[in-house]
C-alpha cells in the first residue's frame, strides 16, 4: 500500500465541473487507486475559469498549505483551455476576440510553475481537454505541443488528452448537451480511464 497526499491544481476541467456525480476525474481517479488498496488523500484544487496565469499567482500557497513535507506528497497540473478561450475584453488584458492568454505568455507561466513545482514534490502535467468549440480546441491542441516540449525538457511527465477525448463518444456530446465546455460523469470517467493506467501515474499507485 502506498500511503500519497496528492494536490490537483487547474481550472473547471480539474475541479469536474459539469459531473452530477461531483467527482470529475479527480475523484474517479483517485477512487480507482484506493480500490488498489492505496491510502490516498486527493485536495481539487481546481477553479472554474482559471487561466495559467491565475494558477500561477497561487498554486505554491495552496499546495503547500495541502501538503507538508513530513508526508509523502505530489503535484499533478492540468490547464490551458481558459488560456486559449476566446477573450471578451472584461477583464484586464483580455483583447476582445483574442486569446485570453497569449501562447508566449501561457508558456512562460508554465514555465515558472513546473520549475518550482519540480523542486516542491514529485510532479505530473495532464494535457488540457477538447472543448465543443473547434477553433478554441484548434488553438489549446497547438498549446499543449508546447508545453509537452517544456515538460520534456524539464523531465516532468505529459499526457496529452485532446485526441483521445474528441475519439470518446461522450466527452464532445455530454459538453455540447450542456454548456459547451464541460462534460458529465461519462465524459469525466473517460479522462480518469486515460490517466489511470498511465505508466507515471501508476509509479505513484501500482
């Protein structure tokens, strides 16, 4: 058994918004592991329309306030969708139409929380999902082959996400039947089922 205390940090995708069930992959995920016997303490820390930048200004207190280091401890990351949503010039620095967060910049706010994130505890990166808006999807495909080069020169795992959930039959239909965005429970069960047999995840949790 595996005793792990593990942080999620991201945005409506990470925190399952959009699950009836109020678990997303998250909670399955993790549900699954504890079925393998392992003692796993899972903190979401995922909240709705956060953007990379928005992680970056507060994923360290929050996961260090989640995970001292006199336990065993880990870090998983999935953003970027919110990035690469169109803008709508409401909030400071969004052009109306562009992206909310440019790539460079995206990339940049990457950089500085895996790099920390790293030194912290063990670390994983879950490619952002599809959404039911082609182009967005288009633009958060392109972002994530970038961060997938970051994580590789920084030696943290990736796992993209986007062609596997636009093959699911559910992630793209539960999205469009409710606001565009956001699956239900069959879409976030799909993610979990990727994640779970994931050689770096399984290293955490046999």
């Amino acid at each position: 058994m595996t005793t792990l205390r593990i942080a999620f940090l991201g945005d409506s995708m990470t925190n399952g918004t959009g699950d009836p069930t109020m678990l997303g992959w998250v909670g399955r995920l993790c549900a699954t592991a504890a079925t393998r016997g392992h003692d796993v303490t899972a903190y979401n820390c995922g909240i709705r329309r956060n953007t990379s930048a928005d992680i970056a200004a507060r994923w360290h207190a929050e996961a260090t306030a989640r995970l001292p280091p006199d336990h065993p401890r880990a870090l998983v990351f999935c953003f970027g969708v919110n990035d690469c949503v169109a803008g709508n010039g409401a909030s400071p620095g969004e052009e109306n139409g562009a992206p909310r967060v440019p790539p460079k910049t995206s990339l940049a706010h990457a950089y500085s929380i895996l790099t920390a994130a790293k030194t912290l505890a063990p670390t994983l990166f879950i490619g952002p999902p599809p959404i039911d808006d082609p182009e967005t999807t288009a633009r958060t495909a392109a972002l994530d082959r970038q961060y997938a080069a970051l994580c590789a020169t920084l030696a943290i795992p990736h796992l993209p996400t986007i062609d596997a959930l636009l093959a699911d039959p559910h992630w793209i239909a539960e999205a469009r039947a409710g606001d565009g965005a956001h699956p239900a429970a069959k879409g976030y069960a799909a993610m979990a089922a990727l994640i779970d047999p994931w050689p770096p995840w399984r290293a955490w949790l046999p």
